[in-house]
C-alpha cells in the first residue's frame, strides 16, 4: 500500500492540473467570445451614425427647399398687386413676327396745286402721303398683323382746309413680309363735300375755277333780277311822258 500512495496522490495531481488547464482554456474562450460582440456592436455604430448623418442631411435640404419655396411664395403674395398682375402677363415672343410693313400705292382724282395733302386713317394710325409725281402718291408704315380696321384715304387743297375727295373701305392686314396696297382715283368719292351747298361738288368746282365756299350762281340770278327791274321802271317812265 505504501509504495501505491505516490501513484495515486500523483494521478491525482495530473487529473486537477488537467481539470485546472481545461477550465482556463473554456474561461479563455468565453471571454474571447463575449469581448468579440462589444467589437461588432462598435463597428456597427458607425454606420448608424453614417446613416443618420445623410439622412439629417436630407432632411436639412428639404427643409431648405420648402423654406425657399414658402418664402418666394411670400413674397409673391406679399408684393405689390401690380407686379404680381405683371408676372401673369403673357410674352411676347421676339422671333414671332406681330407687325407689317405696308405700302399704299395711291392715285388722286385729277387737281392741279400746289397745296395738296392726302391723309390716311387706319385705327389708331394716321399718316400723310408722300407726292410721287402727277396723280400718284405713296405712304409706309408699320401695321399689326392679322388686323381689321376701316381705312380712309382724304385727298384735301389748301393744306387742309378744302376736303376734295375720300377713300374708304375695311382694311385687313395679313401676315407676310411686306404688303402692298393700291387705290385708283375712281375709288374716291368727291360728292360727299360741298361747302358752298350748291349741288356741285367742291372738286369740280375747283377744277372750274370756282370759289367752293361761294354759291357763285345764285348771286347771277340776284344781279340779273335787279338789272331788270330797273329796266322795266325806265321804260314806264318814258310812256308815261309822251
């Protein structure tokens, strides 16, 4: 029995190292393992953080935006009336073409002065014609396109006192590049003036020689008349004498 005792106290002592090595090793790995998961969890963080930064970020923008945009509105609503009625006018397009040039090719009853005048009407637009040469006359302007007014065309002596004869008929403008417009002398209408009110209009008047203010004839019928009774008290004189 005494020579098993350092057998067994040995075994003994190899069976506690071997219990004692084997728990150290199973602490070791528990601790290795729970100090990995404190790493995963950190290593984690930062992408929470990564996110909620770009997300903050987002948020910053659209919150900038609508603050941008509230504020333009504002400003909007609370300008003055007339510059909010201003923004809502519409453009005009330059490369649309909205106006003419158009030339009125224009031949007058025949007159011979030194003092005539030929005016054009047209809307809002008057003009004066330039003399050409004899009975023709020309006049240039811009007009609006695709517009309708009433046109009238005045030949007039002694720089606009006497109205000899008119034009007048709807004019529409089109949408070319250039337009050109033309009125014969047998287009006027000369019966419509007479100053004097004797029935003959002031134009032939003119071409006879005639004062258009002047009733010339009724003043030949009084003078005759006159001229006649004279005569006949002369006569009645001498019979009575003899």
């Amino acid at each position: 029995m005494k020579l098993h005792e350092p057998f067994t106290i040995l075994s003994t002592l190899l069976l506690v190292t071997a219990w004692l090595v084997s728990g150290c090793s199973g602490s070791s790995e528990s601790i290795a393992r729970d100090e990995q998961y404190p790493i995963e969890s950190t290593a984690s963080e930062p992408n929470n953080s990564n996110d909620d930064g770009v997300s903050n970020a987002n948020n910053n923008t659209i919150e900038s935006e609508s603050d941008t945009e509230i504020a333009s509105a504002e400003m909007i609503l609370g300008g003055d009336e007339n510059e909010a009625v201003i923004s809502n006018q519409a453009v005009v397009d330059p490369l649309i073409q909205n106006t003419i040039p158009v030339t009125f090719e224009i031949t007058v009853p025949y007159y011979l002065s030194n003092e005539l005048r030929v005016e054009l009407i047209w809307g809002e637009v008057n003009l004066t014609a330039m003399w050409v040469g004899g009975q023709f006359w020309s006049a240039t302007s811009e007009f609006p396109t695709q517009t309708e007014y009433l046109l009238s065309i005045t030949l007039i002596d002694k720089n606009g006192v006497v109205e000899l004869a008119r034009y007048s008929n709807v004019y529409k403008t089109g949408s070319n590049a250039t337009e050109s417009f033309q009125v014969l002398a047998e287009q006027f209408d000369a019966s419509q003036f007479d100053s004097d009110g004797d029935g003959i209009n002031n134009l032939v008047e003119l071409n006879a020689g005639k004062d258009p203010f002047l009733d010339q004839d009724s003043l030949l019928e009084i003078v005759e008349a006159v001229a006649l009774s004279n005569a006949s008290s002369q006569h009645s004189r001498i019979v009575l004498l003899g």
